[in-house]
C-alpha cells in the first residue's frame, strides 16, 4: 500500500495545520506515504524533517494542465494505491488512475468537486449526514476525527512578553482572523469582563478591522494580537480559558485542542461545535453573535475554580474515550485497510 496526500492549501489554517500533524503522525506509524503540495517552505520542511516524500505542484486556476500531469508522473512512480486529496482545489487536480481516490472533508463542501471519488472521510458526524444526504452510500463514507497533538516540552508562553499581567484572567482565541470566526463579538464580550486580557492567535484580512474594534471598545490596552503561531501548546499552557466565539465553524479541532491542553473551554454554538460538545458538562456553549451570553460564561468560568475543573475533566475523558491520537491513526489504519481491499 502506498498512500499519497494531495494537499493546496493556504501557508496557514486550521486544515493545512491537520495535515502536517496527520502525515507526520502516519509517517512515524509506519505508513508508506508520500506528499504533493503547493510550496510553501515551511510545511515543506516540517514534512521532510519527518522523513517524508515531497514534491510540490502549483495547483493553479482551470487553464492549470500541468499540475495534474504531475500529479500522474508523480503517483505512478511512487506506484501509489491510495490518493488521499484535502479541500477541493486538491480533489479538482487529482487524476484518476490505477489508484482509489478519497478525500478528507473538513466542511460541508460541494459534493460536484468528489464526483467519481471512491470513498470519503467526515471529520464530524455532521458533515457525514450531509455527504449521505448527496446521495453517497454508507459503506463509502467513512467518520474519523481529528486529534490534538501536546508538546509535553513547551513552557508556558511568558506573559511578561506580551505585556499580560501575572495575575490577570487570560483567555485565548485561535484562527484566522475573518468574520466567520466571530472575533469582534469575542471583543465585545471582553469589554464586560473585568480584568481579563485576551490573546488571539491568527493572522487574515480582518486584523486591522479588529485591532480598530478593540481601541474603540477601550480594551486595547488588554488584548495581544499574535499573528500566526505555531506553538499552540506553550499558548494554551500560558492562558486560563480557551474561548472559541465562531460563526460559522463545519469543525471544531480548537474544542480538542483545549480539552487536551486540560483548559475550560467556552464556545458558540457554530455547527461543529455544537455538535461536539456537551453543554455544562465539557464546555460551556452560548449562542453565535451574543456577546453578552459570551461575556456572562466567561465570567462563570472564571468566577467558579470548581466549574473550571470540571470542564476540565470532562473534557480529558472525551479525548481519552474518542480524540487520542492512538484512536484516530488506528482509524486511518482500518480505513486504508479497506481501500487496499477494495482494489
């Protein structure tokens, strides 16, 4: 068997970030893989320190012919069974051949992009409904989640650093910053929480429109924009509430992400997290676009020791019973396993 992921991605996002924790995490189980991607330096390097195989393609508009030409020469060499493809600019490139296609769907895409694909991955139950409801049969669409890799290294981010008070309330925000992700009702709902300070970690097209929101809501003084970061563990590890305010969210790999980090988790009730979560039990989950329903939970949290504990632990029992890393390779495991069957 050998599997080659076809990834064209942005340099950075939730998805492409998955990607180099999956393949890294596939290359060390053991599984023979390669990678093509557009080339982006760092991920590019990441993948090789691991020892994989890569080779990047431009993955341009329609008049791109070359690229899936590559693509061909590529897996034919490597004599790939398995074309695994991420998104849907990936899945529009990847040819057919002597190999099975699938592809790992993150959202709820347009299902015309995975037209003549073998078989495809919902990341949650939700977007499996919905690839049933195109008209897929079951046997050929498959649930497997993401999972949360801990740097069990990392020190805590140093707050001195980032001008964040020793003793203040931190809450931490993570993606990119666009409307979607509702972080103008996180700032809002900072303004009516005494005290705390607020990291955001991301970069996008609504970082000046944000950083004017908070001067004009007078918390300025209180919120860190980041940019984008790739040590989420020595972050989560720095700040006291993981706060995931989306409007729209198809996933939710940042409520895995706190549970695993052993951080209290408040979120909105985006269709992914919604899904997720168990509201009072392993978060606290408030309406999209209220902020003052964000502001009273994060007040709850940060009020109540005992709450936050017990989100906490709530939260350690689903990633030990559902998110391990250990779970969910051996889920790509029996799922590659069946494709080999299938051939």
């Amino acid at each position: 068997m050998h599997l080659t992921q076809v990834m064209a991605g942005a340099a950075h996002g939730g998805a492409e970030t998955f990607f180099t924790t999956l393949a890294v995490a596939l290359e060390a189980d053991g599984v023979t893989q390669s990678f093509i991607l557009r080339n982006h330096p760092d991920r590019v390097a990441t993948l090789r320190a691991a020892g994989c195989r890569v080779d990047t393609a431009p993955f341009g508009g329609r008049l791109d012919l070359w690229t899936p030409q590559m693509l061909r020469r590529s897996m034919m060499a490597s004599r790939t069974t398995v074309a695994m493809a991420w998104m849907n600019r990936a899945a529009a490139k990847l040819p057919r051949g002597p190999w099975l296609r699938t592809a790992r769907l993150g959202g709820y895409y347009d299902l015309k992009y995975y037209k003549g694909f073998d078989h495809l991955i919902a990341i949650i139950p939700g977007i499996r409904r919905h690839i049933l409801d195109g008209g897929w049969p079951e046997r050929r669409v498959h649930y497997i989640p993401n999972f949360c890799v801990v740097d069990e290294t990392a020190a805590p981010v140093s707050r001195a650093d980032l001008g964040t008070p020793a003793d203040a309330p931190l809450l931490l925000a993570l993606g990119r910053l666009h409307p979607a992700k509702g972080l103008d009702v996180l700032l809002q709902a900072v303004a009516d929480v005494p005290g705390a300070h607020l990291w955001i970690a991301g970069e996008g097209p609504d970082r000046a429109d944000l950083e004017a929101l908070a001067a004009a809501l007078g918390v300025a003084d209180r919120v860190r924009f980041l940019g984008w970061r790739s040590d989420r563990t020595a972050l989560m590890r720095a700040a006291d509430v993981v706060v995931f305010p989306s409007r729209y969210e198809p996933n939710g790999t940042v409520t895995v992400e706190a549970w695993a980090h052993d951080k209290p988790l408040v979120v909105a009730d985006a269709a992914g997290p919604a899904e997720m979560v168990r509201n009072g039990e392993d978060a606290l989950l408030v309406p999209k676009d209220d902020a003052d329903a964000l502001a009273r939970a994060l007040r709850r949290v940060l009020d109540s020791p005992d709450l936050a504990a017990h989100l906490v632990g709530r939260g350690a029992e689903r990633v030990a019973a559902e998110f391990s890393q250990a779970s969910v390779i051996a889920r790509y495991r029996a799922f590659l396993d069946q494709m080999e069957r299938d051939r």
